[in-house]
C-alpha cells in the first residue's frame, strides 16, 4: 500500500456494494483483515474473515492466483501479530495445498517467520538463496518480506543494501508499509550488530511515517527495538517514546497491538524501568523453561535471558533445562550470533557438553573501532 490508511473504511464500504456476499470477494477481505488490525488490532476477525473469504474460492489451491498469494502473506502477519499457535494450522494447510506449489517466497516465509529453531537444512538454504536474489530485485514487498524471511536467522546484513533502496522508494513517493517494515529491519539489525544510535535513527523515521500514515500496528516492531539496549533506555527521555512504555504486565491487547512484541520487550532487563512482574516471567509467557515453542520466533531472543533471569532467582534446574532445549534444538546452526549465546546459556548454567575447539572459537571479529560484529554483519 502507498497511501494513508485511513482512506481504507471509505474503499472497504464500496468494495462491499460491488461484491455483497459472506465474505466478499477476496481483495475486500484483504482489505478489511487489514484496516482491522491497525484500526482495533482485532486480530481474531481479521483472522475469521481471511480464512472464510480463502475457504470461499472457487479453487484455493491456485498457486497462480495473485490476489489468494497477497491474502496468504497478509494472513502470515495476522497469526505472526496474534501471537498463537492455534492461528497458524489454517494458513499452514493453505500454502501446503497451493498447486502447482507454493510461491518460493511463500514457502520460506510460512516456515522462518512460525518455527524458525526447527528449520531444515533445506530450508535454511533456500532463505539463504532468496536473499542472494535480492541484488537485482526493485519489488520493495518482495525485498521487504524477505528481510522478514530472515529476521530471526540473523541474516539481515545480507539485505542492507536493497532494504536501503525500499526506504529510498516510499522516501520518494513509493510503497510506504515496504518503507516502514525496511527501516525496522534496518534498525533491528543495527542494534544486533551494536549500532544503536543508527538503530535509533531507523526506527524513529519508522515510527514517525507509522503516526503520519496510521500504521499502528506496523509501530511494535519498532518499540521493541527501541529500547532493547542500555544505551537507548538512556537516551530515550530526550527521544520521542518514552522507556516506560515498554513495561506490560498481563492484561488484554490494546489496540492495534502485537502479544508477541508486548511479551518480548517486557521480558528483557528493565535498565532502570520500573516493571510489573519480572523479566523471567514475561520471558516464560513466550516459551515455558526447557521449551523452545513452536511458533513463538520471539524465544530466540529472550531464551538466553530466561536463563539469566532463572538463575538469578534461583531456579537453576529451568535454567539449565532451557539452555539444554536451546542445544538439542541446534540452534547454533543458524547463526553464528546464535551459537554464541547458547554457548553463554550452557556456560551461565555450568552444565552442557564441553563444545568442541571450533565452536569455542570467537563467532565473531574485532573492528577497528574495538567492536565485536558478526562475521555475517560486515
């Protein structure tokens, strides 16, 4: 979408008169799932009403199908948004059914984005592939949705360049989600590369067209990145969003909200801000210790804090059964930032095999500047 979201009630309501029906037709539900979750962040409608307007297709399994793929990347925001496990089995069993198979993209992102920890070595080779494709690639959806293709496999350095030109793209008039969406994937990987005033910046301009344009869903990418470091908890009093508003305890989604950030960044140190109930409760809310849950992404960023957090409260036995599921589920083969926070896990809690000596090799390298970085951030 290019323009202002609140034109969207106005082209709902005259999609509607033009295709009356349970449901409507596709594109209109696309639509309203839409406007629904950044108007209310109602998504179990937005969800209902994409999964009946799927179901009403004359053939769902038309891989060709252009206005069915959109519905099917949107209604992967919806259950990525809702936070549950329950809303993943219709889209699951939708892409599995696409004839003559789904779209590659599709495919990658149905999987990286639900379950990344259990991810195949396939799998992991085609994100792989779909991210060396992008240096021709002027689509900014498809540059964007592979960015989030990758999130969670640390692969984001490999996308600067064409996330640069999304930006660049709505700066100039063009796709403003796309521009959005690039800039907070820019931002979470500036700060998981230890660039947090550029972060900073990234996620600021985010926020900014997010308010202007009334993506307010689109916001919580952003807030989690926002004050995830030290650093900016510092500096956000002087910043637009203050550090306080990242501190939930449980109560019911707000509007336009998203459970799976709200769970995140409350379960990350407090730096200073005053919290409701501890990190490692808001931690466990994601994934309970000893269990990386499937389609819960978030876990791969806060299971080493779980750890942390359970062992500094004296719940030693969950630690070590986390940092034990963190090994079992191999997450150090998807990163070399990942392999190192497992190794941190299985050093905090003292137990764990002893790793071998290329693994107790740093995964990462000095800069110049006296930074460590990811072999994969240069």
């Amino acid at each position: 979408m290019t323009g202002d979201l609140r034109d969207a009630p106005r082209l709902l309501e005259q999609a509607r008169r033009a295709h009356p029906g349970p449901g409507g037709p596709l594109a209109a539900a696309v639509a309203g799932a839409y406007y629904l979750l950044h108007g209310d962040g109602d998504v179990d409608t937005a969800h209902r009403l994409l999964v009946t307007a799927i179901s009403e297709l004359d053939d769902p399994r038309d891989a060709h199908d252009k206005v069915l793929i959109e519905a099917l990347y949107t209604l992967i925001m919806i259950c990525f948004f809702g936070g549950r496990a329950g809303l993943w089995a219709p889209l699951q069993d939708t892409v599995g059914r696409l004839l003559p198979r789904p779209p590659e993209l599709l495919a990658i992102l149905s999987r990286t984005f639900s379950d990344p920890a259990r991810l195949t070595p396939d799998l992991l080779a085609r994100a792989d592939a779909s991210v060396a494709e992008l240096g021709q690639q002027v689509s900014p959806a498809r540059i964007t949705r592979t960015g989030i293709a990758v999130a969670y496999l640390d692969r984001l350095s490999g996308c600067r360049e064409p996330l640069r030109r999304a930006i660049q793209h709505g700066r100039e008039g063009g796709a403003v989600t796309s521009a959005i969406e690039a800039l907070f994937l820019l931002g979470q990987d500036a700060f998981h590369t230890g660039r947090w005033d550029e972060a900073a910046q990234l996620v600021d301009e985010g926020l900014e067209l997010c308010d202007i344009h009334g993506y307010s869903l689109l916001t919580w990418p952003g807030r989690l990145t926002r004050p995830c470091s030290p650093l900016l908890a510092v500096t956000s009093a002087r910043r637009r969003i203050p550090p306080g508003t990242w501190t939930p305890g449980p109560r019911p989604a707000a509007p336009g909200s998203s459970a799976p950030t709200r769970r995140t960044s409350a379960a990350l140190p407090p730096w200073g801000r005053p919290t409701s109930r501890p990190p490692s409760a808001n931690a466990a809310a994601i994934s309970p210790p000893g269990v990386l849950a499937p389609y819960a992404p978030h876990a791969l960023w806060v299971f080493c804090d779980l750890v942390e957090a359970a062992i500094h409260t004296g719940r030693d036995a969950e630690a070590a059964a986390h940092a034990a599921a963190a090994r079992d589920t191999r997450l150090d083969r998807l990163s070399p930032r990942l392999r190192l926070v497992v190794l941190a896990s299985t050093a905090i809690t003292g137990r764990g095999p002893t790793p071998p000596p290329s693994s107790r090799r740093s995964p990462g390298r000095a800069t110049t500047a006296g930074r460590l970085t990811w072999p994969a951030s240069s």
